[in-house]
C-alpha cells in the first residue's frame, strides 16, 4: 500500500489552499469561492493567480480508516484441530442396532449421537445424511436388497432442520454395507480437499457383513483428492468387532470410540464443539484482519482518486490558460513564477502523503496484530 504514485498529486491541491484560507472577492464562481494562498516568494500577484484554478480542499482526501478488533470464544486448551467445512455422517441401519446398551437401543443412542455431532460442527459447514442397510431385514433372504441400500437422505447443505428430521427416520432393519457407505461418502467431497476439512463420520454397532473391504476403501479415500478422514463411532461393540472398526478408522486417518456409556458419547461432542469453536475463531480473526485491510485500502484509494481529480483539473486550467497567453503574445513572467511555487508545494505535500501512508500503514499492522494476539490468547 504505498501513496508514492499519487503523492504529488495531493501536493499541488494542499499547497493551492494552504492553512490560512480567505474568500477571494473576485473571479468565476469557482474561484469566488476558492480560498487564497500565499505565495513562496511573497507575491501577491502569484497568489491571487494560483487562487484562480484551486479545485477543491485536499484535507477532505486524507480520510480516517476505521479499524477494530473480533471477539473470540476461549477454550479450555484443547490441543488445536482442523474446521471441518464438509462433513458426511453415516448412519448403520441394520438389524443389531436395535439392540440394547444401558437401557436404550443402540439406534436411540446413535440418533442421539448424530444429532450431538451435527449440533456440534461449525454453522458454515455443509452437512449430509447417509443411510447404509436400510432396506430388506437381517434375514439370508433379505441380505441383497439390504446391502445394496446406501442412500443418501440428505444432501450437503447448512439445513439442520433437515438434518435432524433424516436422523429421526432411520430405522434398524437390515445389514452392514460399510464399504459401500464410505465410498459413497466420498463422492459427495469435493476432489480438491484439504486435509481436516473434509470428514467422513460413521455411527455404526458393528463390522462389515456385505464382503467389502473398508479397510481398502478408507485408505483410499484419506490419500485420495478429497483427503477426507474417516471417523467411526460404535456402540457396544463387541471387542473382535471393535478391532475391525478401529482398523477401519486408523486407515481413514481418524478415530474409533467404542461408546458403552453416555460419557464417552458426551466426549465426542465436547470434540465436535472445541472443533466449531475453532472455526469461529478463525472466521473471526480473518474478518477482522480483512475488514481492517479493506478500511485502510479504502482510505488509500480514496486519497488517490479525490487528489488526482483536483490536480488534474487544476493543472489542465492553469496549463491551458498559459498557453493561450503565449498563443496571444502575452507575457507570462507571473505565471512561470507561479509554476516554481507550485512546484514547491508538491515537493511538500508529497512529504505529507508519505507521513499519511506511513502513519497507516503503522495503525493496520498494529491493529492485525492485536487481532492475531487475541486470537493466540482464545486457543
């Protein structure tokens, strides 16, 4: 952000008013109203000459930038995790999952847990609802329809209310298509994700039943473009079964938590907030940083565009009107005087705008920094 390029722009303006300001009693209107400067070398008649093309006030170009800082929200010194902006969660709907833990069907549990988890996740994020094994029953007979069911109940988008009603209709009837879940999990990323940002969350009370292999497919997908990581969340899983699933978490670069009690469940929530709590900040913080830069950019630019209208009219007038006076055969020994005044001026308004680009420049960095200090202090 430098001033340079217009600095002796705003210096033939500034120097045409001065400080000490008269109304002129003669003249055009424009020049009527044009208060009178004085001239370096003390003439009167090079004053009263220069105040006849004085275009505006160059002081009203030398605006104030607004600047200011964000509020953030402290955390409790969780260790600092990636936003998610796209996240995928993926029910089981199979037949198990209307079984018991604690008193409550696991499904009760893993709504519950769905809807903590979306509840949780920051207000920006996109958000969808995969359902696997809905169909058929956990019968032989009801194995293929069953296994061929991954739908999508709702897709990407900030809609929580649509969400949450997707979570209450899921219903325990059939088998565990885990593989056919993820990858269909991954087709709704984007192929360009970064890592952290893109999440895959499963709630599931057991391992694949259909012949895939999740394990592959997780492994996959965290290495693949979308670089999404695969979370899995099980309730009361049996230990064999807990193994495959966490095997299934570790290859997708996440985690497994096997729930068999409500404060495991509570865990992965509190999680889930640290992690919109983050992204808030960090919105936050890079609001602030902008709108500081976009205040002193338009302060800049403000400067720029006022000061160089005002110069060029100004220099445009006094041109053409020595120029018809030599035309003329006139003498112009008063107006080549006014020419080196005015030189003079902008050599010193040109000073005055580095001052000005100095001493904003100076206030953005200070007020970004405060800004990256509060941000620093909230994690």
């Amino acid at each position: 952000m430098r001033l340079r390029a217009y600095a002796i722009m705003l210096a033939s303006a500034c120097g045409l008013l001065g400080c000490d300001r008269e109304q002129e009693g003669q003249g055009n209107a424009a020049a009527s109203s044009a208060p009178t400067v004085s001239a370096a070398d003390g003439s009167s008649d090079v004053d009263a000459y220069l105040g006849r093309f004085v275009a505006g006030d160059p002081d009203t170009c030398f605006g104030d930038a607004p600047l200011g800082g964000a509020s953030f929200r402290k955390g409790s010194g969780t260790a600092s995790v990636a936003a998610p902006t796209r996240v995928v969660v993926a029910v089981d709907a199979s037949g198990s999952m209307a079984g018991q833990v604690s008193g409550q069907s696991k499904l009760d549990l893993a709504q519950a847990a769905a809807r903590t988890f979306i509840q949780g996740l920051p207000a920006g994020a996109e958000v969808g609802l995969l359902v696997f094994g809905q169909a058929g029953d956990n019968t032989a007979r009801g194995k293929a329809p069953s296994c061929a069911a991954v739908s999508l109940a709702v897709p990407l988008s900030r809609d929580r209310a649509a969400l949450m009603r997707g979570v209450a209709a899921v219903r325990a009837v059939g088998w565990t298509p885990l593989a056919a879940a993820l990858r269909q999990a991954e087709t709704l990323l984007l192929k360009d994700g970064k890592p952290g940002e893109q999440v895959i969350y499963v709630v599931s009370d057991g391992q694949e039943t259909c012949g895939g292999d999740p394990v592959a497919v997780a492994r996959s997908i965290n290495g693949g473009p979308t670089k999404a990581v695969v979370n899995i969340i099980g309730f009361e899983v049996p230990s064999g079964e807990a193994a495959s699933l966490a095997a299934v978490a570790s290859a997708g670069g996440g985690s497994f938590v096997n729930v068999d009690a409500d404060n495991k469940v509570g865990a992965v929530a509190a999680r889930l907030r640290e992690s919109g709590r983050q992204a808030a900040n960090t919105l936050a913080e890079s609001g602030a940083t902008a709108r500081n830069t976009l205040s002193a950019s338009g302060a800049e630019a403000k400067a720029r565009l006022c000061i160089s209208g005002i110069i060029a009219r100004e220099r445009i007038a006094i041109g053409a009107d020595i120029g018809k006076k030599r035309i003329a055969g006139q003498d112009v020994t008063l107006e080549e005087r006014a020419e080196k005044v005015l030189a003079e001026r902008h050599a010193a308004l040109e000073q005055r705008a580095e001052a000005f680009e100095q001493q904003l420049n100076a206030r953005l960095d200070a007020a970004n920094r405060d800004v990256a200090e509060d941000a620093a202090r909230a994690k």
